[in-house]
C-alpha cells in the first residue's frame, strides 16, 4: 500500500511540474453577455467595467491573479514584470485574487497565480496556471499579438 500512495505521489508530482506555468485554452466568461451585449467566450473584454479596464497593454496585457501568501505568485510577478518592461506595448497587471472575487469567479480562476494573456482588446487568448517561464509567456505573446 506505501509503495502505492508513493508511485501516486511522485505521479502527481512530475504532472504538476509538467503542467504548472503551461499557455493553453481559454475560459469561458460568465456573464459576458450581460457586457455591451456581446456573446459569451472568449471575444469579451475580460476587464470591461473593472478599474483595470484602462490598463491594458497598446498590443497585449499579462494579466496575473495572485494572493498575498503565494511563494509562485512572486517567482510570476517577476517573470512577468520582466517580460512587460522588455517587451513594447505589452502591460503586466496584478490583482489580488481575494479582493477581487466577483472577478476571479467570472473568469473562472481556480488557484493562484493564474495569467491570463490578454489581446490588445481585452480578450483573453490563453492562460497557465503556476509560475510560467520566460520563454513560455514570450511564446505565447507570439501567438496573441505577433510579439517576441
């Protein structure tokens, strides 16, 4: 029984080392019609009617969920914030997952970090969840908007 809750264990493990900070898919919006009438999905400005909606980036905006006591979140913050400072018209915003709930609930955010890559619209294109590396955010900024 030991061999088999350790062989589950290390399986867990290298998935989560394998999957943590990987881009891939989007959420659906929840409520997303309820904004300026438009469809739900992705097509939506995640930021519509937020304080964040006037930070978006000129060609794409990293967009980070994070919480106060997340050792990853800060390794994120700074991947991110590097990516942002190197990478023109890309903007790194952070918000705080626990105060800002109704947000990370529509957006169906489930653990921190989260970041979601953000169009030059607001329109998310794909997430990860963990800590990406720099090389996959810049992957994924090539694929949003053309950026590297």
């Amino acid at each position: 029984m030991l061999v088999v809750a350790v062989a589950a264990a290390v399986a867990l493990g290298l998935w989560r080392a394998w999957s943590d900070g990987r881009f891939r898919g989007t959420h659906e919006v929840r409520g997303a019609s309820a904004h300026e009438g438009a469809p739900p999905g992705p097509s939506v400005n995640v930021l519509a009617s937020t304080e964040y909606a006037d930070a978006l980036g000129e060609r794409a905006t990293l967009l980070q969920f994070s919480t106060a006591f997340c050792a990853p979140c800060r390794a994120a913050r700074q991947t991110l914030a590097f990516v942002a400072e190197r990478v023109p018209g890309v903007a790194h915003v952070e918000i705080d997952a626990e105060h800002h709930l109704e947000l990370v609930r529509r957006l169906g955010v489930v653990r921190t970090p989260t970041t979601l890559v953000l169009d030059a619209h607001g329109r998310e294109s794909t997430r990860a969840t963990g800590a990406p590396r720099r090389e996959q955010v810049l992957v994924a900024l090539e694929s949003v908007a053309g950026l590297g």
